[in-house]
C-alpha cells in the first residue's frame, strides 16, 4: 500500500482545492474531451477512451502542474524551471498570465517547434537560455538560478504540486466515466501517472493502470526492478517528452508499488503510432504522446469487453520530423529495408539488379556507392520500399539466386 505521509501530502483537500482552482479558470486549464474512440474498441473489443490532453492551450497536460504549482506560491516573482518543451510551455503561459519573469533552461535537443511555442506563450516576461545535453542537467542550472535569484524553481515532476495538478486528470476521467478498468498513461519523469496513481489510490478505485516508456529512456522500469531510483546510463532523447535519465525521487516513491505493468516501446513502434493516430482519427500527437496508445498491444489479451482510456499526453510534434517518422514507421511494418550489396561498376549493372531482384511494384528510394575509388566492383548501399511485408522473402531469394557476393541488411 501507499505511504501514509505520501497520503497526507496529496491528499483529498489538497486536490479539491487544486480542482476548484482549475473550475474557476476554464480559460487556462481546460477540462479536456474524454473521447470514445470506434476504431480502436473494435480493434482491442474493448471499450476504449481518449483522454485529448493534447487539446490544451499548450497542447499538452504539464500546464496543470504548472498552474498548481506557480498559484500556491503566488508570492515569487521570478518562476524558473527546465524542461523539453511541454513543462516550459506551460510555466511560461502561467507566468505571462500573472505577470511573473520567467526564465527557462531547455536542454539542446529541444526541437525548434517547441522553443517558438514556448517563446509565444512567454511573451515579455520570458527569458530562455538553452543550456544542458538534458533534461537532468538542464534541471541543475535551473535550481542554481533559483537559489541565486530568488526565483520559484517549478520541477517538471519531481514536486507535490505539480503531481497533485496531474491528479486532476484522473478527476475529470471519472466525473465522465465512472467503471474504468485500465488506465493506459506515458512516462517521462513520472508526474503524470503519479498524479493519476495518487487518485485511484486515494479514492480505493479498482483501477489497473499501465505504464509505458521508451525504450533507453525507461528509469522507472529499472527503478522498479532495482528496488531504489536508477538513471539511464545512455539516454536515447528521440522522445523528447519522455527523455528522462532519473524518475522523481517523490514519484519513485508513489509509484513503486501502486502501478500494475509497465513497458518500454521502441522508437520505431511510436512511430508507427504516430503515423496509424494520425491517418485513421486525424489526431496530431507528439512521440510522448502516443505512448499510451503503444501499450494497447501488450494488453490486448487482458482488456476483452473492459473499459479502458488511453491518455493522449501531448501534441506539440515538429513537422520537420515527419520525414523520419514515416521512414521508422515504414521500417516496423517491414516495408522499408536498406542492404549493403557488392555490385560491379560495368554498364547496365543497375538495370539488371532492378530486373533479376526487384518485383514490379517495389521502389528504390536510395542507391549510393560506398566506395567509388574501386573501378571494378564495390558496396553500394540499397533503399527499398515494399508494398507487402512478405516481397522481402522474395527480396532474399533473388539476390541469393544471382550470387550477390555481399549482402549485409541494415538495421535501423
């Protein structure tokens, strides 16, 4: 069972308080749609729900930590925190409303969408200095700016009013919909799904929730199996609202024996995701985003005839990776594969690979040469793009069959 200090410390006042502050403020935190989604209850034959978090005013639920956190202290007015983009976005907004310099540190690999996002809410009292290869670090020179200046340090997750702000998602989940089986929710430093934990837990709901974060960025899993907060040695940063290298200390804490499954997707699966949400319901949703959604699959077997909702944490993505997004999802449904082939440099070569390899409605969306110094024969590297998975086979067979002396598959 949970804590009892963790229970005292969010408990129900608290959160009545937090929610009666978001009712009153509808113009900022917004009681996001709670939508049925057809598609996927038939495609799961389950009951299956949208939480369309990402329909926010900064596309993205970290506003109601924020807006928690910057309203009990109310009585700073300098507000700092650090963050890749959702979190800043947020406090920015808060701090332009109540008239609080703000001063933001984002790690160097915030894309350039959510730093002009993040300016736009900020307006004047907004300064950002990019600083930090993280979150983690970016999080360091944040808290030594505050103890300099004085300033309110807002924590993305690690902090009891930030997590009870979260809380408030799990309230307007079940004003709409009370019988909830499973609640499916993305992880990054682990405020969110503590909020919604701290919920279930404090009103003895009958709630499963289930955990999903990237794989390489997935702290709380080690955490969980090492029994105490354990950093990601390598973080991968491809989702950026989720590259975490440590769980909330706070957050370790409600989580360690309150969640029921937790899994780590790989990038090219969120992808894919990305790309399915998009083409079937028109929902525009960054790579944290969609997390919740990946989970489905892992419980696919345990949600027959079940209510579950999926929350959809963010929709802040960048167009200018689309072009790699598309390129993982192709690659997760095998219809995108790149080989290293040895071909000879003599007229013609390239026609007959196409012929004696290739089927008709299979595309070459890359040929390069490795190594052009070598007039006789050399490694060129091969796109292909398939219309069905099995082609590949087929792929194999033909350059096996035409003694291909090097065929080297690359995996991305």
């Amino acid at each position: 069972m949970i804590d009892a200090s963790i229970i005292y410390m969010y408990g129900k006042d608290s959160l009545n308080k937090c929610y009666k502050l978001f009712k009153r403020n509808r113009n900022i935190v917004k009681n996001t749609p709670l939508e049925y989604s057809n598609r996927l209850s038939e495609k799961y034959n389950c009951n299956l729900y949208l939480k369309r978090e990402d329909q926010q005013i900064v596309r993205s639920f970290k506003i109601r930590g924020s807006y928690n956190k910057i309203y009990n202290n109310n009585n700073y007015n300098i507000v700092t925190t650090a963050s890749a983009g959702n979190h800043a976005q947020g406090v920015s907004y808060i701090s332009n409303i109540l008239n609080k310099k703000c001063k933001i540190f984002l790690p160097t690999s915030t894309p350039r969408q959510k730093i002009d996002r993040i300016k736009y809410f900020g307006n004047k009292y907004l300064d950002i200095e990019i600083l930090g290869s993280s979150v983690d670090e970016s999080l360091e020179f944040s808290k030594e700016y505050s103890e300099k200046n004085d300033a309110l340090f807002v924590h993305p997750f690690d902090d009891k009013d930030v997590i009870l702000g979260q809380s408030s998602i799990a309230h307007e989940i079940f004003r709409k919909q009370k019988n909830i089986d499973y609640i499916l929710v993305c992880v990054g430093g682990g405020g969110l799904v503590s909020g919604i934990c701290n919920y279930i837990k404090l009103y003895n709901l009958d709630t499963k929730i289930i955990c999903a974060e990237p794989e390489n960025a997935n702290s709380l899993q080690l955490s969980l199996k090492n029994n105490k907060v354990t950093t990601v040695e390598h973080l991968d940063k491809f989702v950026d609202g989720a590259a975490i290298k440590t769980i909330g200390k706070k957050n370790f804490e409600i989580l360690k024996n309150n969640i029921d499954y937790i899994y780590s997707i790989p990038k090219n699966e969120i992808c894919y995701n990305l790309v399915d949400i998009y083409q079937n319901d028109g929902i525009i949703l960054e790579p944290a985003g969609v997390l919740g959604i990946c989970a489905l699959e892992r419980i696919k077997h345990k949600i027959h005839g079940k209510n579950v909702v999926c929350i959809l944490s963010g929709g802040n993505n960048d167009i200018i990776r689309y072009t790699d997004i598309l390129e993982r999802s192709l690659i997760y449904q095998g219809l995108k594969h790149y080989f290293i082939i040895d071909f000879n440099q003599k007229h013609g070569q390239l026609k007959e690979y196409v012929n004696n390899i290739l089927l008709n409605d299979i595309d070459i969306t890359r040929f390069e040469y490795l190594n052009k110094t070598n007039t006789e024969q050399g490694s060129v590297l091969i796109g292909i793009e398939l219309k069905k998975k099995y082609q590949y086979n087929e792929i194999i067979e033909n350059l096996e069959k035409y003694k291909y002396i090097k065929i080297s598959k690359i995996l991305v």
